[in-house]
C-alpha cells in the first residue's frame, strides 16, 4: 500500500526541508536543492516516510548523493536521537521475550513501519563525521546477525571526542535512547 501525505502537508513537509537543507549547508556541500526537489516530486511515497521522520522530531535532512543509484540520502539529523522513538528495545524477538515493563514498540518494526532503514554502524560514523550526534543520548544501528543470533544488538553515540559503538540485550529499552533511520529518494 503506497501511503501518500495531503498536498497541503506536503508544501508544509518541502518548506521545512529545503529551510534545513539552506541552514546546513555543510551535511551537502555539493547537492543543489532544486534537483532534490525534483526527485522528491516524483516520489510521494519517499515523502510520506520523510514525514514520518519530522513528526517523530528525526529533523531528516540530507547527508549525500549516491551516484550509482541516482538518490539523495536523508538521515535523522536532529541533535539528539530522535524523541519519539525512544524507550524502544531492538525487534519484535526482544519485545516478546520481555515477561514485564514491555515497551511500546520494537525499534526495527518501527522502522519499517514509517518506510526507513535503521542505519549500520559504518552509516552511524559516517553521520558523525559530519557533525556531532548523540552527545546526551544513545541511538541503536542495525546489528548484524550472528550478534543478534547471541542476544545482543548495537548502539552508538558520541562522547569524549569520538563515537562509541556499544552492545546490550536486545530487549533492553532505555529512555535516552532511539534510533536514526535513512530514506532514499
């Protein structure tokens, strides 16, 4: 099902990331707005997710251009991890094994609901190498299987100078951490 945003929350959405895109400069030295503009008029599903992404206080904004797929990314770029997807434990495995005090929601299941991916730990540093993110919070990144497999999942954040990736169970849930996701437009 293609889930498409109202035209009036779309000038809305496309006026609050072209005034981020113009106040970050830095995150896109390179990229011209009125070419992203055009490749998000022709993807009103990428717009949806983006959206999702705002009202979950992610602040998306692009980060790069990937050439050989012919799309811009955009990644949660708010200061913090994103406020309204915290307190979350890693996937519905986690979740369901919680006997007690179970969350809401599983950080992956999220994620694929609002049409994102959650970022790998190569995505999560690379992020940082452009500003510095999580300095308060915590955010958890795609773990691979065979970690998974073990009960554990990641999480990164940055503090003393660099970024951290750190590991915890899985079903753990923290309310200082979220996660950040990226959308290919």
């Amino acid at each position: 099902m293609m889930r498409i945003l109202p035209d009036d929350q779309i000038s809305e959405l496309i006026n609050i990331l072209k005034l981020r895109f113009e106040k970050n400069q830095h995150r896109h030295k390179d990229i011209n707005w009125i070419n992203v503009e055009t490749k998000l008029a022709t993807k009103p599903e990428r717009l949806w997710s983006l959206h999702q992404m705002e009202i979950t206080d992610g602040e998306p904004d692009i980060i790069g251009y990937d050439k050989n797929e012919d799309v811009y990314l955009f990644c949660d770029c708010s200061a913090e991890s994103p406020k309204g997807r915290r307190s979350l434990c890693y996937d519905d495995e986690a979740l369901n094994s919680r006997k007690e005090n179970k969350p809401i929601n599983s950080v992956l299941t999220l994620a694929e609901n609002m049409g994102i991916e959650l970022l790998n730990e190569e995505q999560y540093k690379k992020l940082q190498e452009l500003e510095n993110f999580d300095q308060k919070t915590s955010s958890w990144i795609r773990t691979p299987n065979d970690l998974r497999k073990l009960g554990g999942a990641l999480f990164g954040d940055f503090r003393f100078g660099r970024v951290f990736v750190y590991h915890n169970g899985a079903e753990s849930y923290y309310a200082a951490r979220g996660f950040r996701g990226i959308v290919k437009v």
